[in-house]
C-alpha cells in the first residue's frame, strides 16, 4: 500500500526540529490530554530480527478529537494503534489514558479494524452489538439489548437488527462494527484503516455518517489512513509520520468536512503530499506544540 496519490517514498528523515511555515500550531495546550503518547518506540522482536516499527513518537489526543494517523505503508501506524489498545508495550516511552498508565487492553479504548469479518457470524446484528455488552459484565441481557438497540439506530441498521453479517454489505458491517465499539462507550474509539476495503462511494458515505455520528455524541477517536482526502474530511488533527521507522514529521489542523472540498481543504492536502514525500524535515518539518 502506499500513501494515496504519490508514486515515491521518501527516505527516512530525522526526527523534526522546526514548525511548518503556515500551518495552524497548537498553543500550548489548555486541557489536559486524554490520550498521552510520549516519546514511544516500538519494536517487534522475532527469533532472526529486531524491527523498529516506530521511534519516539509523541502525540496528545483531547477530548472529542478526530484525531488522524497518516503515513505511508510500513509507518507503524497499525503497530501505533495496537499499543495505545494496550496489545503492545513500548520499548522506550509511555502511553497514558487520563493520566493512567496503559499496560493491557480495557473497555475504555474499543477498536474498530479494516476487516469485513470482524463480526460472530451466528449472531445477528444485534446480537453482535449487545454481545460485547453483556460479555462486559456490567449489563443483564435485557439491559444490553436495549443499549444495543440504541446504537445500531445510530448506525441507521435498526431495519437490519435481525440478519446475519452474511447477508449485509461491507459498508454495513463496518457500520456494525462501529456501532459494537460505541455502545461500549470507550473514552476514546481506535479505528485502523476502518474504510479501507470498501468502494470509493460507499467509503465516502461512511466518513460522512463517521462525522454525523461524531457530531451526534462528540466522541473521541483516533483514527489511522493513509488517504490524505480521509485524512482532510475526518480529521480536525492530523500527525503526519515519515516512512519505516514511523517518526513525527509534523501536525496540522483540519476543519474536517467543512473544510475537505474547498480550496482551502485541498491546500492542506497538497501541504500533506508534499510534507509527506519530502525526503528530509529538517528545514519544514514540525510537531503540534502542546
Ligand atoms: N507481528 C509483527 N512482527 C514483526 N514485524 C512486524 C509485525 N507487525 C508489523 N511489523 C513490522 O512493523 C512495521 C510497521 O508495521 P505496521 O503494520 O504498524 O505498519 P502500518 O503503518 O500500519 O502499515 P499499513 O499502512 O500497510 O497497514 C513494518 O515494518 C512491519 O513489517
Ligand atoms: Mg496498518
């Protein structure tokens, strides 16, 4: 896979000293972060290999952030993902989740993956969403019925609530698979190329739908692509990273939908392409300041 719309990728850079000229910086941060990534390195450790997946990234997620990790194939940004789930322990650095240390998957961060299949397929939609409910602890049968009802009339599926995922659509499924991840009402929603594997019209539908629901309960979501137009449309914060070991080459601020298909939007995804082909940040490169 690679970044959308380049044909080349750029070579390792170091790590970024300086902001980009023009973009909007972040003053330092007013609220505390929800989600606190400070300086992690990732790596995995085979039996003949040490792979670096990431190197000292740094990031904060606020509250009701869309908040977007773009790179290109290889970056870590899967790898990133994982770690904040609590699937991955950083060699070096620390992930935090308001001001709590993670060191295990919990139900305060859901993913949501780009596979169709994520779903039980003997249960139905329904099923599916109040499953996770239930399995949970917190809820009776009756109680996460109901809160799952909820949520798959979120997600527009209440027609669908009793068919099996054989019988839906990609797009559909995924909008299950979003609804289960939300009626657990995680503090922040971890999504990995989520739209990926779906057509180019159906992915739009879903990214509009993303920000209605968004718009609906402001929920939090770090959300990993590597399409600059997702990117732009979803995002109101994008952390760019360079190629294999995923490092920091800068942060910018997006409008979101807003924002996507004016002149403006496609500036910002113009700066991106050229932020993320150049083969060294050193004189452009930036960070967020928080
Ligand atoms: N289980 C694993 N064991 C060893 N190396 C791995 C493993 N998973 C990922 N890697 C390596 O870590 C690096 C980062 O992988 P990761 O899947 O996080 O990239 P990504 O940015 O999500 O890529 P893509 O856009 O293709 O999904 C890659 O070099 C990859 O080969
Ligand atoms: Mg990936």
């Amino acid at each position: 896979m690679q970044v959308q719309g380049q044909a080349t990728a750029a070579s390792a850079v170091r790590l970024p000293s300086r902001l980009v000229p023009g973009c909007h910086v972040e003053a330092v941060a007013i609220a505390k972060p929800l989600l606190d990534v400070s300086g992690v390195t990732l790596q995995y450790k085979t039996k003949q290999h040490l792979v670096t997946a990431t190197y000292r990234v740094s990031f904060h997620v606020r509250k009701s952030d869309r908040y977007i990790l773009l790179g290109p194939s290889g970056c870590g940004k899967s790898t990133l993902l994982k770690a904040v789930g609590g699937f991955l322990t950083p060699t070096e650095g620390t992930i935090s989740l308001n001001g709590t240390s993670v060191t295990g998957p919990g139900p305060d961060r859901m993913m949501v993956f780009q596979e169709f299949d994520q779903l039980l397929p003997w249960k139905t939609v329904l099923q599916n969403v109040a499953f996770t409910l239930i399995k949970s602890g917190t809820l009776s049968a009756k109680q996460a019925e109901k809160k799952a009802a909820h949520y798959v009339e979120k997600v527009n599926l209440t027609k669908f609530k009793d068919t099996y995922p054989h019988m839906l659509s990609g797009g559909m499924k995924q909008r299950v698979a979003i609804a289960r991840a939300m009626a657990m009402e995680p503090q922040i929603l971890l999504m990995d190329e989520p739209f990926a594997a779906l057509d180019a019209l159906t992915r739009r539908k879903m990214q509009d739908e993303l920000l209605r629901l968004w718009d609906d309960t402001r929920f939090t979501v770090l959300f990993v692509t590597h399409s600059i137009q997702e990117a732009v449309t979803i995002g109101n914060r994008i952390l760019l990273l360079s190629p294999h070991p995923g490092q920091v080459k800068a942060g910018l601020n997006s409008r979101g939908i807003d924002e996507a298909d004016t002149v403006t939007g496609q500036k910002l995804s113009d700066k991106i392409s050229r932020l993320l082909f150049m083969s060294d940040v050193e004189d452009e490169g930036g960070t967020f300041h928080e």
